[in-house]
C-alpha cells in the first residue's frame, strides 16, 4: 500500500468529522435491546476521583440505600431533573427539597509544584482534618500540571468549627510539606457563603435493565413508516452511520425533524434531542441535533 494513503484516510475523517461539527443538524440512528435502550437512558454514577464527584457518588448512593440522603452546599449537588440514575443494576429517579441554610467560610487553595519559597511550611500531616482535605485535592501532584505559576487550585466550604481549627486561614504558612517535599501554597478567605441543606429522595423506576428497557419501549417508541423518498434516504443514512444536514434550508431533514418532534422525547432541549424509534421492524435509539431548526421557524 502507498505509504501516503493512511495519511490522506486520516485527513479525509477529520474533514467529515469537522464537517459534522459545522453542520445545521443531524441524526444518527442505532440499534438497541431493551437493555442498551436503558443504558442510553440513564446516568452512571460519577467515577472521578474529584472530591465533588465522590460527594454526588455518595450522595445518589446514600438516597438509594437508605430511601433518602442529605448534602449542604451553595447549590443542588446532583441535578434531581434528568434521566434515572443506574445504581447497582437498578434505575432510581432523585428529587430534592430544602430543609434549612447556614453560613460557612469559602476557602481556595493554589499551589506550585515545581515552584519555591523560603516561608514557613506546615507538614500535611500537621493540618487539621478540613485543612488535609483541602490539600489532597491538589497534592501529590498532577501529571501535566506545570506552569511558571501556580499549577492547580481548588475550593471548598468550611463550617465555622473548621475555620476555627484551620492553620491554613490564619495566613502564616507559604508552603506544605508533602512526601518530604515542599510546595508553595495560596490561601483566600473567600468570606461567608449561604449553605443550603438539601434533602434528596430516591425512587426506583425499574429493577433491572431490561425492565426499565422495556417500559421505555413500550411508552416512548414510535413508528416510522410512508416517509417521503427524500426522508427515507436520510434515515438510511442514520442507520449506516450519521446523516448531516448542510444547512437549515434542508427541507427534507426539517421535515423529518417535525416527525420526531410531534412524539415524546426521551430528553431533549433546544439543542438536541433523543428518541426511540422504530423502523421496519427494528428499534433504534436515535439522536438529534438541531440548533439551527427551532420550534418556532416551523
């Protein structure tokens, strides 16, 4: 083979695909079980090792668990409105209520990882605990992160027992002390937030994924059939992959669009959406993009 020729595949994908990103709209339509149709319509809970994301994965785990679960922050830590979450091979619907609000100290973190000082340092395993988890959300250090300034930051709410204890806040550090290495840091006292004490609920919606599959198959689904020959040959080109529409005078696609449109999405917004379809004979999970089609031009 000419050794130029994957080079030139490679420009030619990156050209569809750039076009793709450019484009008025589209769809793509595929296959799906009743249990890939669940796994389409669903939340996992959140695998980062970010602190904020642990506290939502605890959180949903905790409602699921226990019925309910309780988190304080300056706003909801898990969005309630969207698809169910999958926890354990179940689907669960969240919603939250307020129960109460205090005030806590905001506090930011910086720190420099291939930077120096000459101030005082405090070894991470002097901090006091609210102090320690500040730190660990920056330290050891990250992969990439080098700059001639500080590398990462982060933040976090104390209660007034924690800023009470806190070395940190009192200003009279430069620097930490972690692995026998020492590492300028940057404190603020962000000043006092208004905590918001959040109640979240779950609900089972199905038990597994072929029952929540199922359901969805049954209550969303929707046929298509009798399209135009203008139609048909876009949802054949989502069914092979993806179909673009260049611009928004694609009448076809408009069309098509208003077709997916007079049925109920699985979620949708101003921007894109998704539905279950089914098409000669097939179901599919199909998804759309259509900023440049809104509701009211048609």
């Amino acid at each position: 083979m000419n050794p130029r020729v994957p080079l030139l595949l490679v420009a030619l994908a990156l050209l569809v695909g750039l076009a793709g990103c450019s484009a008025a709209g589209s769809i793509d339509m595929t296959p799906a079980s009743d249990a890939e149709l669940a796994d389409h319509a669903s939340r996992s809970l959140p695998t980062s090792d970010d602190p904020r994301a642990a506290v939502r994965r605890d959180l949903v785990r905790g409602a699921v668990r226990n019925g309910s679960a309780t988190a304080n922050d300056t706003r909801p830590p898990v969005d309630p409105d969207g698809l169910p979450f999958a926890v354990d091979g179940a689907y669960h619907d969240l919603s939250v209520e307020e129960t109460g609000n205090h005030t806590e100290t905001r506090v930011s973190l910086e720190v420099d990882y291939n930077g120096t000082t000459d101030g005082e340092a405090v070894a991470h395993d002097d901090l006091p605990p609210a102090d320690r988890a500040l730190v660990d959300a920056v330290l050891p250090p990250r992969d990439g992160y080098r700059t001639e300034e500080y590398d990462l930051g982060t933040g976090t709410l104390y209660t007034d027992e924690e800023a009470a204890e806190s070395v940190l806040l009192g200003g009279g550090y430069d620097a930490v002390e972690y692995d026998g290495e020492r590492y300028p840091i940057r404190v603020e006292d962000g000043g006092p937030r208004t905590v918001t004490r959040y109640r979240y609920t779950a609900t089972e919606v199905a038990p597994s994924a072929e029952a929540y599959g199922g359901d969805l198959r049954e209550t969303k689904a929707f046929t298509l059939s009798g399209l135009p020959d203008a139609e048909a040959e876009i949802v054949g080109e989502a069914v092979d992959g993806s179909y673009y529409a260049e611009s928004d005078d694609d009448e076809a696609f408009a069309s098509l669009l208003d077709r997916f449109r007079s049925h109920e999405a699985v979620e949708s917004d101003e921007y894109a959406g998704s539905w279950i379809v089914r098409y000669e004979g097939e179901i599919y999970w199909a998804r759309l993009h259509y900023e440049e089609f809104p509701m009211e031009r048609r």
